[in-house]
C-alpha cells in the first residue's frame, strides 16, 4: 500500500483506538494525546507522517493561552456554582412552586422554568441536574409525582445547559467554529470571510431553546390531563400578597442578572468575556446578600452601580483618549468612576461574607477543577487533530461527506448522526474538540450557514446526554436519587423528552430561520 492509504488507515484505526481506550475510563486529555502520539509514531515508521508537523504544538498552545474569548468559561463556571452553592437555586425551586403549585403539574413546570435559570447561569449539565436531583426529586415524590415523570423532567431540565446562552458549550463550539468556517471560506477562495463568533451562536440559540423549554412544559400539562394523578397540584400558601413578595424577593435580583449578562452581550455592549466577569461579580453580590441580611443594603447598592454600569456603557462613549470630550461623555465617566468604586466596595464585602461562610472555598475548588478539566482536555485535543490531519484523515471525512448522496443534506443527516451516537460514550467536551475541527471545516463549504450548523450541534449534543442507556444525564440524576426511584423508572421517565428533543431538533432543521434570524436581526 502507499503511504497515503496507510496514513487514511491509521487515522480511522487511531479515531475508533480512542474511543475504546475512553470508554475504559482513562482520563479524556491523556488518551487524546496519548493515542495521537502512538499512531503519529507509527505514521512515520511506514513514512504517512512528517515529524515536522508536531513542531506547530506550541504555536497552538500559544494560541490557546492568549485567547482572550476561553476566559469566559471559568467565569461563568464561577458564576455558575456560586448561584448554586449559595442556595439561591433552592430558594428559587420553592417559591416557584408556590407559585404554579395550584396549577396541575405545576410543580413540573416550577422545575423546568428553575431548570432554564440554572442552564443560563451554569451551563454545566452535570452540575445541573445533580442540583436539581437533590433539591427538587424528594419534593416532587412528596407531593405525588409520579417517579418516572419526575426523572424525566429532572434530566431534561437539567441539559438546557447545553442550549440556552450563556452556555460553555456554545463558547467553545463558537471558537471552534470560527476556524473551521475560515478554514472553508478560504478553501472556496473567499479571502474576505465573514465572521462568525460566539455573540452570533448565542443569538441563535436562544429561539431554540426557548422553544424546547415551552415543549417540556406542554408535555407536563399535557400528562396532567392524561394522568392526573402522575401530577397532582401541590397546594401554596394563602396569603398571596406575601407570596408576591417573595417572588419579588428571591426571582426578580438573579432573572436581572441573567437578563443583564445576556443582554449586554446580544446587544453589542460588551463581549461574552466581559459580560461573564458582569456575571461573575452579579453572582457573588446575590450570594453575600442571601446569606447575611445585615449587609444586604451595601450589596444591593453595589448592585445598583453595576447595573447603573452597563447602562453608561451603552448610552455614552466613555473613553477619554481623545482630543475633544463632550460634556455629557465626561459627566457620564465621572459617574461611571464613582460607580465603580462603589462596585468595588461591595464586592470586597461580598467577598468576606461568601469567604466567612465557607462558600468561597467551595466555589474557587470547584471552578478550577471544571476550568483545567476543560483546558487539559482542549490541548489533548490539538495534538489529536494535529495527528489526524498528518495522517490524512481530513481526505477521508472530506471524501466521505462529499460523496453522500442528497448533497449537504445527506451530509448534515451523517454528521448529526454521528455525534448523536457518540454523545452515548463520550461527554460534550470531546466531541466539539474532536469531532467539529474535523467535519466543521467541510461542511460549512456547502454553504450551510455556521450559526445553523452549531445550533443543531449544540442541540444534537443535548439529546444525547438524555439518551439511554449511556446518557450521562441519567447516571448523574442515579447518583443523586433515592433507592425508591429505579433505573428503570428513569430510563422510561426520559423516553418522551428524548421524542421531544428529536422533534425540536427536526424543526430546527426544517426551519433554519429559527437559529438565523435574531441573529440576522440583531448583527
């Protein structure tokens, strides 16, 4: 055989070799690079692989190192686990289920609307859903729900982390994304591509997400009619005035911070590193005011000025390396200096009240051990790709989904089939930083619009993790759930929502506009 066939070879054998060696649970970056490594040895003894090529490592790590974009994923894994170890996410649970409770499935409801606030603020699906197994499935039995439609709603609410924005997985298969669509423009000779970032894949998926989110919860008010006693209501307190209060209370400070670092990014005030650190401080305030109520009028001043904050960011131009500065400009960067002195104070307070009660510690060790899995992970990744490629392995995946017949249809068919079978063995992380550098460049030169192609990623990678009988969803919420709730009870739970998310994810394919058009609105 010649070298190039025997390099296509090895490239197949090394991407099904790591595979294997994952699934006997060897750590995910060491078997990437590891696995690259031997086969790129082996590569050269038959004379498929130049040694050469490895001599762009560092440059890719280099790369890595200074992209000012991944600094949003340990700050939004900060802000993430501080609003779910300061038991907001608790509070939020109860009071919403105060709220529907009277409602059939009310409580369901309550669980999937808390479940999208967690998915806005952590993106991390196993927190998630461990979170929500261990606050809301005894309450759920308590009441009369049925075991299998609480698991079934726990897991699906839970992996909206993959979807709705801010989502790590969408920070990450936008930097992805952005190469591979380079890559593919320039191979149609476009030397003037146009851009596409992590702002545009957050704009696209908020539709869709939405769309899941209102398809859960017509399904729970849909088995309430059905099998009333799957559901029942849960009853709430009398007073309605107090219970206004508290909805008042304990939604409204952490939906403005959500709708605040959403914003500022969908509307072009700051970038999703920027918004992330807004997210972050945000978080840190909610949390200091929850869990000490005699400094709560400092914290929520702080908060007042952070908000006040993006609003001066938005509304004047406040840099002063210029020439001539208008009056409103300068008045508007006094105001803009006051309040940042006044951010300052209160979240050094904050830090003392989130550090005293023993939540800091908890949240900087759980921060960084998330941040180094998913970095650790990206370099292993580069040196598989970088070995891929060598090898020749871009030819076959090109030749491949070239020649699938029905065109970029069939293509996008064998593509979204393939990471939905692997998303049963391997976690998100993997799959963008494996699967997407190779497929993403090709696909996207059948001129399928980017944003539309990771929206149905992102979508596709969600469905997956609810899937049996590999779905990591469901092992999480095993670990967290009682010994009267079966596997089985969460395997047959699960089975409508995974119907639901296949369906949404055929809507999104039929209609694409549904990813493209905010973002074609708004940019």
């Amino acid at each position: 055989m010649s070298p190039e066939l025997i390099g296509e070879v090895l490239s197949l054998l090394m991407f099904a070799g790591a595979c294997c060696v994952l699934l006997l649970g060897y750590p995910v970056a060491l078997t990437l690079a590891g696995c690259a490594l031997l086969f790129a040895v082996l590569g050269n003894l038959f004379g498929a692989f130049q040694w050469s090529l490895l001599g762009s490592l560092p440059s890719r790590y280099f790369g890595v190192m200074v992209n000012e974009l991944l600094v949003a994923v340990p700050l939004f894994v900060f802000m993430g686990i501080m609003l779910e170890r300061s038991k907001i996410a608790e509070e939020l649970l109860e009071t919403m289920s105060f709220l529907f409770g009277r409602l059939r499935g009310g409580l369901g409801i309550s669980v999937i609307f808390v479940g999208m606030l967690l998915a806005a603020s952590t993106g991390i699906v196993g927190a998630t859903v461990v979170t929500m197994g261990l606050l809301s499935l005894p309450a759920m039995l308590k009441c009369g729900y049925s075991p299998r439609l609480a698991s079934g709603i726990i897991c699906a609410s839970g992996t909206l982390g993959q979807i709705i924005p801010p989502s790590i997985v969408l920070v990450l298969l936008g930097d992805i994304l952005q190469g591979a669509n380079t890559q593919a423009q320039l191979a149609k000779g476009n030397y003037a591509p146009e851009p596409v970032s992590v702002v545009d894949l957050f704009a696209g998926a908020f539709l869709p997400g939405m769309v899941l989110v209102g398809l859960y919860m017509a399904w729970v008010l849909v088995t309430g009619l059905i099998r009333p006693a799957a559901c029942p209501p849960v009853p709430r307190p009398a007073d309605d005035m107090a219970l206004l209060l508290r909805v008042w209370r304990v939604l409204v400070p952490p939906l403005l911070l959500i709708v605040a670092v959403l914003g500022s990014i969908l509307l072009g005030i700051a970038t999703p590193t920027e918004s992330a650190a807004v997210g972050s401080v945000g978080a840190t305030l909610l949390a200091a005011a929850r869990m000490e109520e005699r400094s709560r009028r400092p914290v929520l001043l702080a908060g007042g000025a952070m908000a006040l904050l993006v609003l001066l960011a938005s509304l004047f131009d406040l840099r002063m390396q210029r020439d001539i500065v208008p009056a409103t400009d300068l008045a508007a960067a006094i105001l803009a200096g006051l309040c940042c002195l006044v951010v300052v104070w209160g979240l050094a307070l904050s830090l003392r009240i989130v550090f005293a009660g023993g939540v800091l510690r908890e949240v900087m060790s759980g921060t960084l051990k998330v941040s180094c899995m998913v970095f650790l992970i990206l370099l292993g990744a580069s040196v598989f790709s970088l070995v891929f490629r060598g090898l020749g392995g871009d030819h076959v995946v090109a030749n491949v989904l070239l020649d699938m017949p029905g065109g970029a249809f069939g293509a996008m068919l064998l593509v979204m089939a393939v990471i939905f079978l692997l998303g049963f063995f391997l976690d998100f992380i993997e799959i963008i930083f494996v699967v997407v550098p190779i497929v993403g460049p090709i696909m996207l030169q059948m001129d399928i619009s980017p944003v539309w192609f990771g929206v149905m990623i992102a979508v596709n990678l969600q469905t997956s993790f609810l899937t049996p009988p590999f779905g990591f969803a469901l092992f999480y919420l095993r670990g967290v759930a009682p010994p009267e709730v079966t596997t089985g009870d969460i395997y047959r739970g699960i089975l409508p929502f995974v119907l639901i998310q296949l369906f949404g994810l055929c809507v999104i394919a039929a209609f694409p506009g549904l990813a493209t058009w905010l973002p074609g609105v708004l940019f």
